[in-house]
C-alpha cells in the first residue's frame, strides 16, 4: 500500500484574467521512506501540486476541482479541518523555500520550534523545550540551548532553513515535503542542507517529496523523480533511468541547461520560448511550442504512459518509438 | 531601551519649552490687558492689581518669571478667577476629561479590534461589508454631528438617558461612544488592513503546514503583527481624544478641562489658555513616548536599532 | 520568486505617469460607484453654493420675527430657525463658506507641505532626518489646541483662519511629498540635470514638482474633507467664522441647541455636511485606489 496515492488532481486559479489551470490531471504515488523529485519551471505546477495535498492554497482565489490524495485511507482533498489539523505537521510536514519570510518574525525560535510539539502531542513545555534544543542541535546549530530563544531575523540564511528542518522534523513524521529549500540559499549552504536532509531521511525513514528546478540537486538525493510542465507530468521514472534513457524532450533540454556540463566558452544553453499560458485551453502537449520534435500529431491529447517498468512519458512519439533521445 | 527613553525626554524639553515661548509672546501681542474689559476702576487699583500680577515689569522679566515658573510646574494664577491657580484648576477639572478619554478609547479598542479582526477573517463576506460600511461612514462624521444625533435619538426620542451632565454612571454611555465613535472606525480599518497584511505573509502557510488551529494562528501567529498599525495610531489618538473631548463636553456639558478651556478661551484668561495648552501638549508627548515604547516591545525587529 | 501562484501584477511605477497610467486610473475610477456619485454630488453642491446668490429663495440674513421657527414648508423649504431666516438659503450660503475654506485652506496645506516635503526629500541626510522628525513630533501634538489659542489671542479674522487649518494639515502631504522626491531622486533624468549642471532649486522647480503633481492631487482630495471639517469644528466651538456669515459648522452649533424644539435646524445642515464629507472622501477613496494599485488589500 503506498503511503500517499494521489490521483487526478486539477487544480486551478479563478482569477480576472481567466482560470488558470495550474494543476491539470495529475496523477503519483509514494511509497513509505521512498524519495521523490518532482522538477519543472516556474508555473509548470510542481509546487501547486504539494500546496494543494496540504489544502495550503488560498480559496479564493485556489480552488482544487478535482481528483483525490490518500494517504493512510484519508482523502486529503476531502477531509476535514479538523482532521486535516491533526495530520499537518504531524505525519506530513513542509519546509518552504524562503526561510526569511516562512518563520514568524514577531516570535522567537523557541516559541515556533516547538508549537508542533505543544499542538500534537500532550507535553509540557519545558519538556517540549528540551526536545526543541536536542532538535537544534540535530541540525547542526551550535550554541542550541542559548541561541534557542533568539529571533529568526538573528539567524543566517542557512541557519533559519536548518531550524525550520527541524521544526518541520520534530514530530518525526512520515512524510516530508521540501519546497525548493534551497534555492534561496547560496551554493555551499545548499550542499550542506541537502546533506542534513539526506541524513535526517535515513535516521528517521520517512519519505520525501523534494521540489526543484535543479535537477542536479535532484540527482545526488532522489530515487525517483517526475518532470512537470505546464501542470503535468511528462515523465517520470527511477533517476538513473532519467539520466540514462531519457524519455522526453523537456527532460532532454533541462539537462541540456545544466551549467556546470556545458562546454567552456559556449554560449549557455536555454530552452527557447516561453511556458505557455495556463488560462488558455492547451491542445495536445503543452511543449509543442518549444519542442525541436514537434510534429502534427503532437497536438492530439496524449496521456502519460510506460514505456519501461518504472518510466513512463508523455512525449506521443516517444511512446510510439519515433524518436531516442 | 533606557536610552531610548531619555533620548524621547530630551527631545520633548525644546518642543515644550517653544510652545510655552511662543505663547508667552503671542499673548504679550495682545492689545490691551486681560482686565480691561472689568468693572472701570481706578488707576491706583488698576496698577495695584498689574503688580500684583507682575504686569509692570518688563516684558524680559515677565518671560523669566513665567518660565522660572514652568520649570516648577506652576502655571501661574487665573487671571479669571480670583484666588485660584491655574494648577488647581486643572487638577479640579482634568479627572473628569481624563475618565471621558478613557472611556472612549477603551471602547474604541475592544469594538474596533474585535471588528477589525473578524472582518479580516471573513473578508469579503458580509461580515466583513457591513462593519467595514459602517467605519467608513464614523470616519467621516464628526462628533459634533454624531453627538447631538445621538442626544435627539437617545436621549430625547427614546429618553433613555440624560441629554447631558456627568452624575449618572448612565451620562458616561453617550459622550464616551460620541468620542470613541471615530476611533472606532479608524481602528477597525486598521486591524483589519493589518491582519490581513499578516494573514498573508508566508509564515502563516508555515503555522498552517504544522496544524495550527485558525484560533491559534490568529491569536498566537497574526496578532502581534496585525496590530502594529493600531499600536502606532495610539499616539495620535490620544491627541484626537483630546481635540474631540473639546467638542463633546461642550455638547454634554461635562465639566471637564476642555469644557473649561473653552470658555477660558471667550474669557479671555490667559493664563488658563496657556496653562492648559502646555498641559495637554506634554500629555500628549508622555502618551507618544509610552506608545512608542509599546511598540519596540511588539515589534521585536525594532529592538535592534 | 516563492510558490508559483499566478499572480495579477500590473506593474504601475509611480514615476512612469505616461498616458496608459492616467487612462487606466480613470477607467477604474469610473468603475468605482461610489467614487462617482461622490464626484457628481460634490460638483452639484459646488455649483449650487457658486450661484447661491442667484438660486437662493430667500436671503441668508433676512430676519423674520414674526414668524419665527417654523417647520419645513412649501415657502422655506428647510424651514427656518428661531430669527425667521431661511434656513435653506442659510445652508446654501452655508455650502459657500465651509468649501471657500475648504479649498483655500487646502491650498495653503497643499503649498506648505509639498516644499517641505520636498525639501526634505531631495537634500536629504540629516536635514531630511531633523525635519522628518520635526515633522513626527507635530504629528503627535493636538494642533486644533494651538489653533483655538491663536483664535482666543487675534480675533476670529477669516484670513488667520484659512493659514492657522491649513498649517494643521499639511503633515501628512510633506511626508508623501518626500517619499515620493526621495524616489524620484533616483531616476536617470534628475542625474543628467544634475551633469548638466543645474542648481539644486532649479531641479526641484523645474523637474520634481510636475513629476509629483500627480500624487499632491490626490491626496488633496482627502485634505478638502479634513479641513473642512475642521472649520467646522471651530466654527461649532464658536472659534471659527464670525456671523452673520455662518459656514455649516455654525448652523449645526445653533440646530444642536434647539435641537429638542426644533430639530429641523439640526437635522438639515448636519444632513449636508455629512453628505458632503462623505461624497469627498469616497472620491478621494476612488482615487487613491485607481492609481495606486499596490495599496489594495482586496
């Protein structure tokens, strides 16, 4: 039984312009201490999917039209809040991509570190606070039991994202959701808190969703791992199957992009064009647009299918073994 | 912190002692001497009452008396009322404003918070138009309006309390809600402009990723922030508290320092003019610097400046 | 950027006042109700006080004894108050009074704080920092205080009235004054006058100024209301304008002290005030909105 199966999820944003499709038919599943990397642009709905399991989207102007998410026989889309208190940061927890703005700036660290503690479990304060210092000092903050009762705005960067591991951490849950954690962060401090994550996933055996657009990131960390575009997934598969027997072209041109395994002296590569624009209906594959194996017949729906145990594409010619990438 | 504070005095000591200065002289302007208007007598008792007074000295010599007396904390006699100074005369009158402020802001923070913050919670619905409609409108309309409307409805109409007079616990019921009326709004608007600021701010998604309850986040989470903008409307508050006590005890007939500076005022006693203007300004400082302070101890951002 | 919701930015610089940031505020201002039926209430009443002389049924000052305080009737429309005089007329002349002020103690507020502010704003450094703070701490003192005294010590002469509002209200005009000077400052046009060598009082004449019009307007709507109520807070005190000329503030003084026999006299001019200070600051409201996207919180 896997622990969070989500099937068909549609989400959109009813907003002045239109309604924007920012979840479209989205379908996964996790098994329990499994890691999964979910990749994609901004706007291809990577984020979106996880905010909206969490019910963490603002309705209005969010609404999640469709599809269901359960995990341990509860239908996250559908339960109630009551339910759903008891489940978020318990069992599911999340840790958010800006550190500065995601902690409370008007509480100190102690305060916030341990809420987790003082809401789901039946402790005392001061054992809740020891607890909290051991946590700390879990990630790697130094100076714990003093340094627990400042401010976040006393914290670096990477600093601030290590307490918010472990609050996120705290109440050892089974699945834990990363939302580009470090992209904000600078390149050393992103190594380092990969790795504590990395480290803490062993200890504690929970599964992991991490959100990027890195896919370099992606594949020092991840099992698996599922390319998202325009709301969908195009492909998804093992990481080295990804790597070695890529599926899809957006696959192909994201690691085309990738800086660091570019010829010295080459001009960059980007992916032309532009994602499209999700309040607009897309005919077919939403990569057409962008895609140097575009064809006629791309622009027929085309839903994801395997073509390997394990790996499976959206690219229509792809699956019919027109083209290897 | 302490720092703070003496800074804030030090800066509040030249304000006050302009604003007594620059009285002090507007009134020596005046053509004409604060007894002419008396009963005609004669210039041997006219002089004898102008030294008695100090009027006869030179002017220099009048500024430094007055002020040799302003840094004791006397504000000298009325020129008004014979046998009695201007001290006392406050002292006699200002609880009695003191209690309508009160009153008045008082009711102002409990209605206008609690409006405020659930309108932010149920925006757009129509617990949130109704309220909201409500401010805009106690915003724009003055209290000299708004008081004697609400004496014809209240109090003539339905006769449920006195037109005026402070001796009933009742009598307190009209003029305080017509001085906090307006800051009742006001403060309305801001909470719900605040919380709605913090209600938006990432780390609420974060309280909400741990199963925070919304009771908990508002209570624990948005508060502090979301009334930040009320906390720094205190301090002109109070000022407006003082301005509009003016008009309402005047409509009431409250026998407080307003009502008594106004009338001071047509009298012509100068003395209680200026007393009561250096009065209500040092109040004013003092109620700015406690809010300041409050609002360093909220905003622990502010604490390392 | 965060979490990719889309989000509806429309990306309106204060300084870019090029034609689609006009044309679109006065779109959206004419999609506001409320703003307009404020703008067309407030242009009716000041066209009504501007040919009062002409429209007015009766006199303001004419004295009719005999009649005394009637109520509201086909010959006066309002009724009149305890001396016979028309009441209807008296809130017309009324109109004329409390807007003349209005507006004139708004300009004299308007010119007072944007060369504050905008002193302030372009010197800068500790100049700006003294008369910010100079600025904060007027803000917090009871200003309408000073004004009675000054009213108490000269007389209640209408020309120390206009200048002692309007130096009440210029506060908050010199704050936005220099916040939006101190942006300004930055941009690329006000450092090639700075090559070009002209002075300092030149650049701020000739180039800041125009380039703030467009937020002094504004936030002069919102003075209008301020002031005018504040003249009839002095009015009402009896600080204010000297009768028989009597601006609304007066009128409602004399409705409230017979309001128990003759609540007409109270009713009507209150009516009137209160439609009006209503009217301008929905206008205001409206337009603050329509040009500044970014402070709605809706």
């Amino acid at each position: 039984m896997p622990l969070l199966e989500v099937t068909n999820l549609r989400t959109s944003f009813h907003t002045r312009h239109g309604i924007v499709r920012a979840v479209n038919d989205v379908s996964f599943a996790l098994e329990k201490g499994d890691t999964l990397g979910i990749v994609g642009e901004s706007g291809s709905g990577k984020s979106v999917t996880c905010y909206s399991l969490m019910r963490l989207i603002p309705q209005p102007p969010g609404k999640i039209e469709g599809g269901s998410a359960m995990f341990d026989g509860i239908d996250l889309l559908k339960a109630s809040p009551q339910q759903l208190n008891k489940i978020r940061g318990k069992r599911i927890s999340m840790i958010f991509q800006d550190p500065m703005t995601s902690l409370n700036p008007y509480l100190r660290i102690s305060d916030q570190l341990i809420e987790p503690l003082l809401i789901h479990e039946k402790i005392s304060r001061a054992a809740a606070l020891a607890r909290g210092i051991a946590a700390l000092e879990d990630v790697g903050v130094p100076d714990a039991a003093r340094r627990i009762r400042s401010y976040p705005h006393e914290f670096s960067g990477g600093m601030r994202q290590r307490v918010m591991i472990a609050m996120a951490l705290i109440t050892k849950p089974e699945l834990l959701i990363a939302d580009e954690p470090t992209t904000a962060l600078d390149v050393t401090v992103q190594a380092q808190i990969l790795d504590l994550v990395k480290k803490m996933q062993q200890e504690l055996g929970m599964a992991v969703i991490w959100i990027t657009h890195d896919l370099g990131v992606v594949a020092g960390f991840c099992r698996r791992v599922q390319v998202m575009y325009a709301g969908r997934i195009v492909e998804r598969a093992a990481t080295d199957e990804l790597f070695a027997r890529t599926a899809h072209p957006y696959t192909r041109a994201l690691q085309k992009s990738i800086p660091a395994l570019q010829p010295k002296g080459a001009a960059l590569y980007t992916i032309p064009g532009m994602p499209p624009d999700l309040s607009r209906p897309i005919e077919g594959c939403p990569f057409v647009p962008r895609c140097e194996f575009a064809q006629e017949q791309c622009t027929q729906p085309v839903a994801l299918k395997d073509i390997a145990p394990g790996h499976a594409t959206a690219c229509l010619r792809v699956q019919k073994g027109e083209i290897a990438l | 912190m302490l720092r703070f504070i003496i800074k804030r005095v030090f800066e509040a000591i030249p304000v006050l002692l302009i604003v007594a200065t620059v009285s002090f002289f507007l009134m020596k302007m005046m053509p004409g001497g604060p007894f002419d208007t008396e009963k005609v007598t004669t210039p041997e008792i006219k002089k004898a009452i102008e030294a008695q007074y100090g009027l006869d000295k030179p002017v220099w010599q009048q500024y430094l008396d007055y002020m040799g007396h302003l840094v004791r904390g006397d504000l000298g006699p009325s020129y008004r009322y014979a046998g009695w100074t201007v001290n006392e005369l406050i002292a006699s009158t200002f609880p009695v404003s003191l209690e309508l402020g009160c009153y008045a802001l008082a009711f102002a923070l409990a209605i206008g918070m609690v409006a405020g913050i659930i309108a932010s919670l149920r925006k757009n619905t129509a617990s949130d138009y109704v309220p909201m409609s409500l401010a805009t409108l106690g915003i724009c309309l003055p209290t000299f309006v708004t008081g004697p409307l609400l004496i014809l409805f209240f109090g003539i109409c339905l006769n449920w309390y006195n037109t005026s007079g402070w001796n009933l616990p009742s009598d307190r019921v009209l003029p305080s809600i017509t001085l906090g009326l307006y800051y009742t709004a006001y403060i309305s608007r801001l909470t719900r402009g605040g919380m709605l600021e913090i209600l938006n701010q990432d780390f609420i998604r974060t309280a909400r990723a741990k199963g925070a309850t919304e009771w908990r986040i508002v209570w624990k989470h948005a508060l502090r922030g979301g009334l930040l903008s009320v906390v720094s409307f205190l301090g002109p508050a109070v000022a407006g508290i003082i301005t509009g006590s003016l008009v309402v005890e005047s409509i009431f007939q409250i026998p407080g320092l307003s009502r008594f500076f106004i009338m001071a005022g047509f009298n012509r006693d100068y003395t209680m003019v200026m007393g009561t203007v250096l009065f209500f300004a040092t109040l004013t400082i003092f109620a700015n610097l406690v809010v300041d302070i409050l609002q360093v101890w909220l905003n622990p951002k502010l604490r390392f400046e | 950027m965060s979490a990719e919701f889309p989000t509806v930015t429309q990306h309106t610089s204060e300084v870019e006042v090029g034609q689609s940031l006009w044309q679109d505020a006065w779109h959206r201002l004419r999609q506001n109700k409320m703003a307009v039926a404020g703008a067309i209430f407030v242009l009716l009443l000041a066209l009504a006080s501007f040919l009062a002389p002409l429209i007015a049924p009766h006199s303001y000052e004419q004295t009719n004894l005999a009649i005394g305080a009637t109520p509201p009737s086909l010959a006066h429309w309002f009724g009149t108050d305890v001396l016979g005089r028309d009441l209807f007329s008296r809130t017309l002349y009324g109109g004329r009074i409390s807007l003349s002020v209005g507006l004139v103690a708004t300009a004299v507020s308007v010119i007072i704080g944007v060369l504050y502010g905008s002193i302030s704003g372009y010197v800068g450094g500790r100049l700006d920092v003294v008369m910010m703070r100079i600025v904060d701490i007027l803000y917090s003192l009871p200003f309408v205080i000073f004004v009675i005294l000054l009213m108490v010590i000269f007389g209640r002469n209408i020309y120390l009235l206009f200048g002692a509002i309007g130096a009440v209200e210029w506060l908050d005009m010199a704050r936005i004054v220099r916040g939006q000077v101190m942006s300004l400052k930055k941009q690329e046009y006000v450092e090639a006058a700075v090559a070009l060598g002209l002075r300092k009082r030149r650049i701020i004449l000739r180039h800041m100024i125009p380039n703030v019009l467009g937020i002094v307007i504004i936030y002069s709507t919102l003075i209008v209301p301020s002031v005018m109520l504040l003249e009839a807070f002095l009015s009402f005190l009896g600080f204010g304008v000297q009768p028989p000329m009597s601006s609304w503030g007066t009128l409602i003084n004399d409705g409230a002290k017979s309001m128990e026999s003759y609540p007409w006299l109270l009713i009507f001019p209150s009516l009137f005030f209160a439609l009006t200070l209503f009217s301008l600051n929905f206008l205001g409201d409206g337009l603050r909105y329509a040009l500044d996207v970014r402070t709605s919180k809706d």
